[in-house]
C-alpha cells in the first residue's frame, strides 16, 4: 500500500516535524509513502478569500501533480494522505466547485478524490488500525477540525486512535466541536472575534486539566497553541501524528 | 455598517459576552434535546429542504395560487417590489381607514421595511406588543435576534428602562415586569384601528397565513382590531396545509426546543359571518425587496428556504461572541452574513460573508440544510469581483498579494526560493522559535498569538535525507 503525502503547505513551512511524525507512523505500519515533490499549496487560501481565479489555477496544479502520482502505483493501491482535515476537504469538497463547469478536470479529479483521505480517516479506514503502536504518558484532550468534522464527517477516527496510545488518559473537553477561532483569513480580518473565540476554547481545554490537546488540522493548533505560548499556559500542543509517532523507545 | 469595528466593541463587553453566553447556551442545549427526541430528524429536515427547494423554483406559480386563495377567502392581496412600497401600502391601508394608533406582533419584514419609522413619519403611532419588542421599542433600538429580539439586554436593564420610560417603581421579577407590559399593552389592544403581523408560512393551497407565538400577542393583534395586515416575505411560501406538519414542528423544536409553541393561529381570510370575532378586513402584503434577485442566482438561491428559526444564530460561535447587532442590519448570525448582502446589495455589506470561520456549525442545525459555507464561499466570490472593479487601493493591494502568491505556489523552484527567502527575512522577529511581533497586517495576528517561526528545514528538505536514508518503502 502506497501513500503519497499531500503534506500542505502549513506543514512544510512550519511543522515539518508532523510530516516527519507521520512518515514514522506510515512506515511503522508497513505503508510505502512517497512525497511527489512538485506540491507546494491546495489553493485553499485564494478560495476562502474569494479569489477563485488564483485558486483556481493551484488547483490545477494540485490536480495534474497528484494525479501523476496515483499514476505510478506500480500495481500497489495507491493513495493520497494529509495531514490537515482543512486541506483535504479543500480537494474532496470545494474543488468540485471550483471546477464545477469543466468536465475534464472534474472526471480527473474524481480519481484523484475517490483516493484522498485524511491522515487519522487512513489509518482506521484504509489500514484498519487504531492502535498503532504508540504510548504517551499524560492526559490528552482534543479539539475537533471544524473541516474534518464537519465537511468530511470524521469524528471517531482520532478518538479511537488516541484511547488506543498506552499510557494515555483520554479527556473529552466541553465545546470540543466549537470552532477555535482560526478560519484562516478570518483570524486577522477580525482578530478580536478571532481571539474571543480562542479565549472560550482555552478555557474549555484547560477546564479537562489535560497536558495535552490534540488535533488533526495545524490550522487550528497554529491559532491555539499561538495563544498558549503566547499567555505561557503549561499545555502541549501536538497534532495527532506526532502523538501516534511516540512510541516510548527513545 | 462596520462589523470589525461594531463586532470588536462587542466582544469587550462583558454584559453583553454573559448574556450571549446564557440565551446561547439554552437555546442550543433546547435544540438538541428536541432534535435528538424527535425520530429521523435529520430526515426531516431534507424532506424540508426539498420542499423549500421545489417552492422555490416554482415560486412564481404558488405565490399566485396563494394570492387567489386568499382572495377566495375574502382577504385582499398587495404586491410590494421594495421596502418603500411595503411601507406606502399599510400606510395606506391605515389612512384610508383613519387609523392612528396599530398594534403590531413580532416581524422580522417589519423591521426590513422600517415600518415603525414609517408609520410614526406618517403622524401613525405603532405599538410593539411581543414583550421583547415592546422593550426594543421602548429603547429605541432594533432586534439582535430573530427570536428572542431583547437577548442583548438584562433583567436590570429591563428594570431600570421600564422605570425610566413607564415611570412605574424599579423591579426586578421578571413576572412583575410582564405583568407592567401587559397592563399597558391591553389599553393598546383596544384602542388600536389596525393590527400588524409578519407571517411564518403561508400556504398556497389555503390562503391561510400561519403565526407561530408563544404569548398571544399575535392572536390578539390579528383579531382584536378591525383590519389586519400580514407582511410576508415571497419565500415564506408553502404549497400544502399538509406541509405544515413538517415545517410547524421543525420551525418550532429548531427555534426554542419547544414539541410546539404555546399558540398557532391559521389566519383564513378576515371574519366571516359566523365568526365570533376577528377583523373586517384582511390585507396581505407579499414583499419581494431583493428577493427575486436571490431567486435569480443559482448558487445562493437556497438562502430563501430559511423559514428564521433562529437555530444558526444560535449554534454560531462567531455570533455568540458578537451579538446581532454587530451585523448592521435587520438579520444577524449566520443567516444574516448570507442574506443581508443579497438583500440590501453587497456593496453595502461587503464584509458579512467575511464575517464566519467557515466551521459549519450553522449548517448541521439548519431545518432546511441551507449549505452556508457553499454560499459565503460564493458570495466572498462576488464581492471580490466587485471590488477589483473599483479599483480602490486596498482592493488592488489584496488582488496583488493572490497574484504574487499563485506565482510563487505555481512553481516548485520559486516555491522553494520564497521558503529560503522567509528563512532569512524572518529573523529580525524571532524569538525562541516564534514571532512574537509581526508588522502590520500580521500584527492583527501577533497582538494577542505567537506566529509559528518558519522553520530552517523545511519538510521537503527534510524528506530529501529520508529518502536517501532507504528502508523499506
Ligand atoms: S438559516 Fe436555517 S437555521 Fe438559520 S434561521 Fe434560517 S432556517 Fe433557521
């Protein structure tokens, strides 16, 4: 089985030790995972600001790149996987409405979708697993992608992979499905909303009295753990393939 | 209107964040203990969608079933292409009948119209008689929430404006303060020529108006005065009676938690002979005011299925946070971001389809599944559009920045460049891993978060020493 990273953009630049946790869980669990190179964005940013010619034209981009990555399975199944619920349901939701009147890029991005998932949704449902092999000592709460929950429907595949890491304590925070506050754009064109929001979410994850809060999306994290460091609260901040990528030996 | 500036005073109050914080809270909690009773909830609400959607698309063909049934049944009927006409024809309709004082029950098109302020400009008094406008009223503010119009204020506001403007002695029981209301508000039941009500439904088959209410306001107001004026929307429209035994419990169990409201008066036509009461003269007044031209638009059509539930505003976390005001104009929360830039034209309210994170929350509530993500993505569309068209500084200065940004993500090498590039650029504002400042406009970002430092390795660097690592892949 073959994994080709979507990696997203906010990863690459600013966490690539996610990439990194995930390639490790990946291969822990004999995937093959290859990164096609010439990726670079989803066009996502464009397209929530309303610049869908600009969007437009990354997508396309993104479609021709992965596509020729599915291409070169090799008689493996092959497919896509990321790291961000936000990015994914960028490709699998909202390109069909950036291309909804071009037939022949929409025939090729249903190949491209139909093999999309997002990480934690790839491990229960394409690998079949949710224990992965991974232990963390501490007490673990997590805050649900807005896009991930909402836009793909994927609310159980991170909790049953966190309740299976040993030597965790799993803490479901109160408002764990409200939205941090990030948006993308939105954080800056309205930061006092942005941050008030932000202000409800922390105290719902510092209410658990978890160490640690989770997610699948560093769009999120990047908004609330920004604010952690920034006020000095003693949370980590970890998305869910760096959780899994512990495995207690060193 | 200006939502940054009128949604930021918002947020710093702390009255207001505890009363959004209370009504938002039971609302929600209300809404999803009677969606979680009610059986194939969600199977409802499509059967609702699809209903809204196929009387939309033939809305032309039921509005004039609508109007020949209430003709039938003795009412007459008004077309009102915009807010002034709306305004010209009650104004009318109370003239003609040397009407000076109206009773009016809670209407969301009222308030779209300015109804008040016209009636008032005409030498016309007009009463609010829903408890929670009548204190609007009394204020001389305007609604900050669908349905319960005074969410923004507390019992001691409440106190102290009852005591200001009625001159009756500071109290703070609730009860006590609606018996007040109610003492005064009898007298204006009785002493007014006209009544007003908005409409939640109106049936196409029937001719009948339906109002949903749970403190007999609106019974009194379309029955105790001679002449009755419903004001409804084009988009209120529902083909068949039968329709309403979807729609009455979805608008109700969505908007308070309620199984169903206290009172649901199916308004046919005015009195008849046999009637024991009821008024003389019935008069509906469809209004379009922006309507048809949502109706044109494929892509936003769905924002006319809303039936004002009060759900999104309820389950928004950006509306809980800001209040209704902060939106401008008659309609807030979600359902007000979409639909007030269609109505009052989105050059007057650019920013509303701005004004959401996107995260849906809106959606999963909605009775009839309105997609509001797809229509604000749509509508952030159309005002981009418009605004390059001004050429006004700022616009071009955003449109440049997305043009300089597919250049560098449409090319891997320029791509990577531009990471090198930031690697170095950043350094004068890092500080132990992050940016902790950050010039404007990022600095809306760093006032209050710490900004992720661009890392000196970026993945794909990274992946190149992976790769060349082997193992099995
Ligand atoms: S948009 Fe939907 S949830 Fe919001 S008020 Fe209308 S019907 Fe209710």
């Amino acid at each position: 089985m073959r994994a080709n990273l979507f990696i997203t953009c906010l990863v690459d630049t600013f966490f690539p030790q996610v990439g990194e946790s995930m390639v490790g869980v990946l291969e822990r669990l004999g995937v093959d995972v290859r990164f096609p190179v010439e990726q670079t964005c989803c066009g996502q940013p464009a397209f929530n600001s309303g610049y869908r010619a600009d969007a437009r034209s990354v997508a396309e981009r993104f479609v021709s790149v992965f596509g020729e990555a599915l291409s070169q399975g090799e008689g493996e199944e092959s497919y896509v996987v990321c790291p961000s619920g936000s990015c994914t349901a960028m490709v699998k939701v909202f390109y069909k409405e950036l291309f909804h009147n071009e037939p022949r890029i929409l025939e090729k991005l249903r190949r491209i979708t139909d093999r999309t998932y997002e990480f934690s949704e790839f491990l229960v449902e394409v690998v079949g697993k949710t224990d992965v092999g991974a232990r963390y000592d501490g007490v673990v709460t997590y805050h649900d992608s807005c896009h991930l929950l909402r836009e793909l429907g994927v609310k159980d595949a991170p909790r049953e992979l966190i309740s299976s890491v040993k030597g965790l304590e799993f803490r479901e925070m109160p408002l764990h499905d409200s939205c941090c506050g990030f948006g993308g754009t939105f954080s800056i064109k309205f930061p006092k909303v942005s941050v008030s929001m932000l202000d409800e979410k922390l105290d719902s994850i510092t209410g658990t009295g978890a160490d640690t809060v989770v997610s699948s999306d560093m769009g999120c994290l990047m908004n609330i753990g920004g604010a952690i460091s920034r006020r000095g609260i003693p949370v980590k901040v970890m998305h869910l393939a760096e959780l899994l990528a512990n495995t207690g030996k060193g | 209107m200006n939502f940054e500036r009128d949604s930021a005073r918002a947020v710093g109050d702390k009255k207001l964040q505890s009363a959004l914080i209370n009504v938002t809270d039971r609302f929600r909690a209300a809404r999803k203990r009677a969606s979680d009773e009610t059986p194939g909830w969600d199977d409802l609400r499509g059967r609702a969608r699809e209903i809204k959607k196929h009387t939309i698309a033939h809305l032309d063909e039921y509005l004039l079933e609508l109007e020949r049934n209430v003709r039938k049944a003795g009412g007459r009927v008004h077309w009102a292409r915009d807010a002034e006409e709306a305004r010209n024809i009650i104004i009318d309709i109370a003239r003609r009948n040397g009407v000076k004082s109206v009773v009016k029950s809670k209407s969301m098109a009222t308030e779209e119209i300015g109804l008040n302020d016209g009636l008032e400009a005409a030498g016309i008094r007009a009463v609010e008689t829903d408890l929670g406008e009548y204190i609007i009223q009394l204020a001389g503010e305007h609604p900050s929430h669908i349905i319960a119009p005074a969410i923004h204020k507390t019992r001691h506001d409440i106190s102290e404006l009852f005591a200001e403007k009625l001159g009756v002695p500071y109290m703070s029981e609730p009860q006590e303060l609606t018996k007040v209301a109610r003492e005064r508000l009898r007298g204006e039941f009785l002493g007014a020529g006209m009544g007003v009500s908005g409409a939640n439904f109106g049936v196409a088959e029937t001719g009948t108006i339906v109002i949903v209410e749970n403190e007999g306001n609106a019974r009194l107001t379309t029955t105790v005065p001679p002449i009755h004026v419903a004001l409804m929307g084009i988009e209120k429209l529902l083909p068949r009676f039968g329709d309403l035994s979807l729609f009455l419990p979805l608008l109700v169990r969505s908007a308070t938690g309620q199984k169903t409201s206290t009172y649901i008066s199916l308004i046919t036509g005015p009195r008849r002979d046999a009637d024991k009461d009821g008024p003389r003269e019935f008069h509906l007044v469809l209004l379009d005011n922006g309507r048809s031209g949502i109706l044109a638009d494929r892509e936003t059509r769905e924002s006319l299925y809303c039936i004002r539930c009060g759900a999104c505003l309820n389950n928004c976390p950006v509306y809980r946070k800001v209040g209704g005001h902060s939106y401008g104009w008659v309609y807030s929360g979600p359902i007000g971001t979409i639909i007030n830039p269609q109505l009052m034209g989105i050059d007057r309210a650019p920013e509303l389809p701005f004004a959401s994170s996107l995260c849906g929350a809106c959606r999963d509530v909605c009775p009839v599944k309105i997609d509001f993500p797809k229509v604000l993505l749509e509508l952030r569309s159309k005002v981009v559009t418009r605004k390059e068209k001004t050429g006004q500084a700022a616009a071009i200065m955003e449109a440049l920045s997305f043009r300089f940004w597919r250049a560098v993500v449409t090319h891997r090498r320029i791509y990577e460049l531009a990471l090198r590039l930031s690697r170095h650029a950043q350094r004068p504002w890092k500080r132990g891993g992050v940016l902790r400042s950050l010039p404007y406009p990022f600095s809306r970002w760093t006032d209050e978060r710490d900004f992720p430092a661009v890392s000196e390795t970026p993945f794909r660097e990274r992946w190149r020493k992976i790769d060349r690592k082997g193992g099995p892949r």
